[in-house]
C-alpha cells in the first residue's frame, strides 16, 4: 500500500473531519436563519401602519362607549314562568 501522505494522519483524517464539522455548523446557522428573518419581515411590516399606543385616547374611547351604552339601556325581561311560592327578598 502507498500512503499520499505518510507521516500526516491529521492531514488525512482530521483536518477533513473538523473542515466538514465547521462547514456543516455554518450551514445550518445560515438555514435556521430564515425563518427567523421571515418572521421579522412580517412582524415589520405589520407594524408600519399602526399608530402608536395613546392611553388618554383609549379612555376617552371607553368613556364614550360606556356613555353610550348607558344612555341606550333597555331593560329586557328573561324568558320563563315565575315559581309559584316565589317570595321577593328583603
């Protein structure tokens, strides 16, 4: 047998091993990278047309919903009979 090179077993066993350990270790990186910056484009996106959080306009907002549901109550009776011995409380 004829060795290429034969006083150099990293050369010829490690140095392939470690090259396909950092070339693989890259890869992935770079694959498992995408979908984290597919979700970052779309949560980008989605958050340029929105307006800023303005907590005294969500009060005036509530306020004015309240008033107006308030204002347009109407009382509505639950359907079904009364129990015959029923007796108001006191």
């Amino acid at each position: 047998t004829t060795d290429i090179m034969p006083g150099a077993p990293f050369l010829r066993r490690s140095l392939p091993f470690l090259a396909l350990m950092g070339f693989g270790s890259w890869g992935l990186s770079q694959f498992l990278k995408m979908p984290t910056q597919l979700k970052d484009d779309r949560r980008r996106r989605k958050l340029q047309g929105r307006e800023k959080f303005d907590l005294n306009q969500e009060l005036e907002r509530l306020q004015m919903q309240l008033a107006d549901e308030s204002a347009n109550y109407e009382y509505q009776r639950v359907p079904g009979g009364r129990p015959e011995g029923r007796r108001p409380a006191d």
